[in-house]
C-alpha cells in the first residue's frame, strides 16, 4: 500500500492557509486583484489537499491485481492481466531529477509521483513488476 506523504498533506494545508489569509488581508485592504488571485489559488489548494485527506492511499496491490484512484476520490482494480507496461519516467532540469511512476492498462495511463506514494517510484515499480512476474501481492 502506497500513500501520500503527510509532509505534502502539511505543506499544501498551509498553503491554503497562507492564502487564504492572503485573501482577507487584501480584502481588508481593499486590493481587489489580490482577493482575485488569492480565492481560486485557496480554493485549488484547499482541493488538492481535501483529497489527500479523503483518499490518501493512492496505489495497493494484491494478489487479483491493483487498485489505483481514479478520478478525485474514486476507485479502479486493474488486474495484473491487463497491466501492459510498468515504468518510471525519470526528468532532470535545473539540477533537480524527477521521477513519475506511469502504470500503462492500455485504455489508461495512471501516473504517480514520490509524494503521492510515500516512497521511491523506481522502488515502487520494482515492486510491482516482481509481483506482477508472480501473479500475486
């Protein structure tokens, strides 16, 4: 079982947080633009982060296959059958290497990064792939 992190569940609650308290002194100080900016940005962080409360595990595997969340708060089993391509999308810019776990079921592509699953996605992958070769969690 792969959950997100609680430090990216602080950080992005304390970022609506800063935002939204943003907004009210701008809304205070009469700054119109700065209400603007501040309620869509609390509101898409007040999001992001209700989801990881509501789903915080992203990714469990078992012997019948995996479960991945699909959509905001929804669900998806995908048997080990159906899996075609397990891999890890590594990036690197500006000094800094990325990692995205990418799950390929044919009809969809699910995609998860080190902070969705609380772990390495070389390490997660790895995991997958030997239970996968066993047909088993």
């Amino acid at each position: 079982m792969w959950r997100v992190r609680r430090e990216v569940l602080a950080v992005k609650v304390l970022a609506a947080v800063v935002s939204a308290a943003l907004g009210v002194f701008w809304y205070a100080s009469g700054d119109v633009r700065g209400v603007i900016l501040a309620v869509p940005a609390t509101l898409l962080l007040g999001a992001m982060a209700l989801r990881d409360v509501l789903v915080p595990v992203r990714l469990t595997a078992d012997e019948s296959g995996i479960t991945v969340v699909h959509g905001y708060a929804g669900r998806r089993h995908v048997p080990w059958e159906q899996i075609d391509d397990i891999k890890v999308d590594v990036r690197r810019r500006f000094g800094l290497r990325s990692e995205m776990l990418e799950i390929d079921t044919g009809d969809n592509l699910h995609i998860f990064s080190a902070g969705e699953l609380g772990a390495s996605p070389t390490g997660v992958a790895a995991e997958l792939r030997r239970r996968a070769r066993n047909g088993s969690g």
